[in-house]
C-alpha cells in the first residue's frame, strides 16, 4: 500500500507511464501529433523530391537528344522559372503568380476530396472528370437561364445546380455498385466518356447559343462569381478552401463519416454492426460527385463564364494523384492541390524561359504517383515508416473489390 506521508512518488517509466505533470503531459502530447504528421507527410515529401530528381535528370536527358549536348543547368534554369512563374519567387509582380497558382488549386482541391472521400469508403472514384463535366455544364445552363437576375439569387442558384448536376452524376456508378455489384472504377471511366461526349452534343445542338462563331452556351453574366482579390482571384477559391474543414468534420465528427470508414475499412463488420453498405455507397458516391460538380461549377461559373462544347480536361486524373499526395486527408489533399496549381501555373513561364515543354508538368506527376505507389521502397530508401490510419489509399487503389460485393 502507498503511504500518503510519504509524499509523491517517483513518476512510473515505462511506454505506459503518464507524465508526472501537465507541462511533461503537453509536451508528450506534441511530439505524437509532430511524430503523426511526420509519419503522414514523410512519403508525400520524399515522393515530392524523388520526382525533382529524376524530373531534373529527364530534362539533362532531353539536352542532349534535343540540343545535341549536355546542359547540366538547364534543370536549374527550368525550376526556377517555375517557382517564378507559380510563386512569384523574383518576379517583378509576385502576386499575379501566387493568385494565378490559388485559382488553379481550387477545382483540383475540390476534385481531390472527391477522390478522397471515395477512399474512405473503400471506393476508387474515377469519374471525377464525368461529375466535372456534368456540374460545370448544369452550372453554366442554369447560370445563363438567371444572367438577368440579381447576382445574389442567380450565383447560388448556379452554384447549386452544378453541385447537383455532379452529384446525381456520382449517384449512377453508385447505384450500379450497390445494386449489380459493378466495379466503379469500369462504370466510372465509361461514365467519363459519356459525359465528354454528351455534353458536346447539347452544346453543340439544344443548348447552343446563337451569334458565336464557335459553339457554346450563353453567357452567364450576373451568375459569374465575382473577383475578391487581383485579376481573377474569385469567390470559387474560398468556397473550395472551406470544404476542407467541412469534408474534415464529416469524416471524423459525425455519425455519418464514422459509418463511411466503416465500410471502407470492413463491409461484413459494418453490416453486421447494422449499418447499410448498399446506402452508403449510394450516398458517399453522390457525395463524391457533389464535390467534383462544385468543382466543376467554379471554374465555369469563375474562369470561363460559359460552357464550350470542345472543352476537354484531366482534372479527374490529376485529382486522383492530389488525393493520393495528400494521404485521402482533407489537410493532405489541400497541399497536394496547391503544389500541382503552382505547377501548373509556372509551366508556362518555364517554356518561355528554358525551352522544356509545359508537359513535364504531366512527367512530375506520374513519377509522384509511381513513387507514392512504391512506397515501401520509398520507406526504406529514406529510412522512415509511415502511419497507416483507417482505410490504406493505395491499397483501395490496388486492391480487387471481389471481397468488397455489396450483399
């Protein structure tokens, strides 16, 4: 027995020990959320560097085939545009290239939650670039139908029809999921091209505006999200930023999120424990698309103001890599996005300077993703070992989903 004359006792060691005080307690508790952020982030950012390197030796490479000799500083030359063009690292107006590089993120950081969410579930969304599609075109319908109205009734007005447009559009594969058991990476990708293609043949024939020499829709006029800060810095980039947050509460803070991860974890379990796998795959599949449709519906309601009916884009693509860069973590998904908008904002500035096409942009990429792939390697390469919470990305990625069928 403790003698309570004794005064305190020593404090317990061991790895079940708790700290003597609060302070030590504080501290112990900093250095596991730093350890967790650094097991997260430890493979995206060596994915990140691996992909300079061999980016670097790529472009070397191309001296040589293309030059005809060697140019050991032409990565150099070549990245240093690039910051300057995504940045504004030396530029004589840095703030064109940082909003340039923001607007740029906000349809991959609403796509890439998409994508993201869809991994929680255990669900591998490839549609986004359909559910893009689909809500940029509702968007832009809906938009011109109100160009007359008050900015205030037609901007929300367009803005949800383009969140509706994609989340009925995510609702399908989900359906089919749920109901056949269809694999939704095979319904997702044909749904892909069913969107491209009948979406150009509305604009092309009933939703065609007259008076253009190419076909499009109508001007959306009053329903243009109006710009807050330089050239084209609008209203789309906030409302992007603010479903990180919202989608982060969903996941972890409601009954809802709790049962997705279920699901995405174990469907027998979440069964069993009374859930309903064929709903929430109908439900987060809709949700997914919701937030591509969003996506969707900033960019045209934002950037263009109207829907061209040739209009072709990888964002679906492009999102599924921002998703896997960010470890299916709202927070992760947000830096992912924001690194690829700065890429894609300073690709063009890196051609004029240093002569190396804007598709390298598309070569980083796909070695981030082949790094991200391999990340045991990785892991070992840089002697770190990373934190697996919940559902493993990579694994829905690779995974079959026989074992997944919805009963």
């Amino acid at each position: 027995m403790t003698d309570p004359e004794a005064g305190p006792s020593a404090p317990a060691s061991g790895p079940g020990a708790l700290p003597a005080t609060p302070t030590e307690a504080s501290r112990e508790m900093g250095r596991s959320t730093l350890h967790r952020i650094w097991a997260l982030s430890a493979i995206p950012m060596a994915a990140v560097a691996l992909a300079v390197i061999v980016g670097a030796v790529v472009m070397m490479a191309s001296s040589v085939v293309i030059g005809g000799s060697f140019d050991a500083g032409l990565p150099v030359r070549a990245y240093l545009a690039l910051l300057e063009g995504g940045l504004g690292i030396g530029a004589a107006q840095p703030e064109n290239a940082i909003t340039a590089s923001i607007v740029n993120t906000a349809p991959l950081l609403l796509a890439g939650l998409s994508v993201a969410l869809g991994f929680k579930a255990g669900l591998f969304n490839i549609g986004a670039t359909g559910q893009f599609l689909m809500g940029g075109l509702a968007a832009s319908v809906v938009g011109a139908q109100f160009a007359n109205a008050d900015p205030l009734v037609a901007i929300p007005v367009a803005v949800v029809a383009g969140a509706a447009g994609g989340a009925l559009y995510g609702f399908i594969p989900g359906l089919l999921k749920a109901v056949t058991g269809a694999h939704e990476v095979v319904t997702t990708i044909m749904l892909n091209y069913i969107a491209t293609f009948t979406a150009s043949a509305l604009v092309i024939g009933l939703l065609r505006a007259p008076g253009f020499t190419f076909d499009r829709t109508a001007a959306v006029s009053n329903a243009t999200l109006p710009v807050v800060f330089g050239r084209d810095l609008n209203l789309g980039v906030f409302l992007a930023v603010a479903f990180v947050p919202i989608t982060s509460w969903l996941i972890w803070r409601t009954t809802l999120g709790f049962e997705i991860r279920t699901v995405g974890a174990n469907p027998s379990a979440a069964r069993y424990a009374g859930m309903s796998p064929r709903r929430l795959i109908i439900l987060t599949m809709s949700l997914c698309g919701l937030l591509s449709g969003l996506a969707g519906a900033i960019l045209f309601l934002g950037e263009i103001g109207f829907y061209p009916a040739t209009f072709g884009t990888a964002i679906g693509f492009d999102a599924i890599a921002v998703a896997l860069l960010g470890r299916a973590h709202p927070v992760g998904v947000l830096f992912g996005a924001l690194l690829f908008g700065v890429l894609r904002a300073g690709a063009p500035l890196m051609q004029i300077r240093a002569e190396i096409p804007v598709e390298i942009i598309d070569v980083l990429q796909a070695i981030i993703l082949f790094f991200l792939a391999a990340d045991i390697v990785v892991r070992r390469l840089f002697r770190v070992r990373a934190a697996r919470a919940g559902v493993d990305e990579i694994q829905t990625v690779t995974r079959s989903y026989g074992e997944q069928a919805v009963r």
